[in-house]
C-alpha cells in the first residue's frame, strides 16, 4: 500500500530472481553433502560442515529470531481471520493455537512428510489463486496507480524498506529443500529433481505472489490497506463479499500448519 502495485510487484520479482539462485545453491551443497543422504543432517550441520562452528552460530541465532518474528506474524493472521469470519475475539483464536502448538511439542514430533506438505502447498496455492479470481472481480483501475501516503508526506522511505523485508521473507523457504533433500536424494541421487523442483517451487512462489499482489492492491484502495492491522483477507472481503473470509479462513488454518 505504501510503495503501490507496480513497485510492489516489481520487487516480488527482483527478490525472485535472487531467491531462484540463492535455492539452487543450497540444493547443490546438499546434493554433495554425504551427511545429508546417508545421516538426516539439516541445514545447520550442512552450514558447520563447510563454513564452521560460528557461521553455525550464527544461522542458528537468525533462524531462531525469524522463527520469533514469523509466529506472531502467523498467530496475528490466523486470529484476526477467523475473528473476522466466524465472531469469535482473536485473543480466543490464539489460545486455541497456542493449544495445539503445545500439544505437538509435548509429543516431539514437528516433521510433517513431504506428500502432506506437497498437499497443504497445492490447496494453499489454489486458494490464493481462488481469492485473487474474487478480487479481479471487484478490479477497480485507480487503485492501481494509488500509493497511501501520510498527510503532507510523497515518500516515506521506511515503508519502502518495509516492503522490501516483507517480500524478502516471504521467499524464505529454503530451509524446506534441507527438510525434504534426503528423501528426494534417496529417489534420485544425481540432485538434479531437487535442485529443478526447488527453481520451480521458487518461480511458482514468485508468480502466486505477483498475482496476489496485483489482485488486492487492484480490490482494495491504498490508504484501507494501509490502515488494515490484521490481513489483506479483512479488507478485501469488505470488496467482495463473506466467501473471501469463508475461503481465507481454510487458508490461514492450512497456511498455519504448513508453517
């Protein structure tokens, strides 16, 4: 809302591309990492292995820190949705979560196999593609050119910076090809389906999200947007009707578990 579509959508793809390469790469030092295929070592024994103890260190401190920031990211969503769609308050909907999180690492077992996590993806991604068909549908042109701006104000540079964190994070999924590698490896060894299926999972990831990007911005208007302190679902529904909550609802309980 602060950049606008173009820009916005503009960045999903820079970041993409970036990302496409960055993915590629993990999957090559684990295709040629022994400990992978034969002993279930992750990313963080792959990073010890090559680098050393301390860049070890340090992506275990960042992955713990964007683990932090990514859960009240996905409990905020994930309350303020079904708030939104069904009454109950969002602090409700987060004990409810908090519940069900706890109860799984009370039973140590976070793994999830790759053919549910295949599954809970492909339904995500046709939801998305879903409730971007129902906001084309209320498309209107000038929200496409429209940038929120405080009064006064032609640009603020910490909401350029913003969507740029934003868009970075949302391409973190290459700690799911070290989850996923053994597997894969073990069904073909050359490396070459990991390394081509973490490309496409990429390049469909930057699609969706250019898509998405489009289809909102177009549905809703800039300065709704900018003042929306849960999800775009909220605002977007108030553009096309209860089935964007009803579907969006489905969205963050599935979107919530693949996390």
């Amino acid at each position: 809302s602060g950049v606008g579509p173009l820009v916005g959508v503009a960045l999903i793809v820079m970041l993409g591309a970036v990302n496409v390469v960055t993915v590629a790469k993990i999957a090559e030092s684990l295709t040629r990492t022994g400990p992978v295929r034969w002993g279930g070592a992750y990313l963080g024994q792959v990073v010890g292995r090559y680098l050393g103890t301390g860049a070890r260190v340090v992506l275990s401190a960042a992955m713990a820190a964007i683990a932090v920031v990514a859960l009240l990211a996905y409990y905020v969503g994930f309350s303020s949705v079904l708030d939104a769609a069904t009454g109950v308050p969002a602090p409700g909907w987060a004990v409810v979560l908090f519940v069900v999180t706890a109860a799984f690492v009370w039973r140590g077992r976070l793994d999830a196999t790759v053919a549910s996590a295949l599954l809970v993806g492909s339904i995500n991604g046709v939801i998305l593609l879903l409730l971007s068909g129902l906001a084309f549908t209320d498309l209107d042109s000038a929200n496409l050119s429209g940038v929120a701006r405080s009064a006064g104000q032609s640009f603020d540079p910490t909401v350029a910076a913003a969507a740029f964190g934003v868009v970075l994070l949302a391409f973190f999924g290459h700690t799911s090809v070290a989850n996923c590698a053994r597997v894969v490896l073990r069904r073909e060894p050359g490396g070459r389906s990991l390394m081509r299926g973490a490309i496409a999972g990429m390049v469909t990831a930057a699609a969706l999200y250019s898509v998405w990007t489009f289809a909102v911005t177009g549905a809703v208007g800039p300065t709704r947007l900018a003042n929306e302190t849960g999800t775009a679902l909220e605002p977007l529904a108030e553009a096309t009707g209860r089935l964007t909550l009803a579907v969006g609802s489905v969205f963050v309980v599935l979107a919530m578990g693949m996390a």
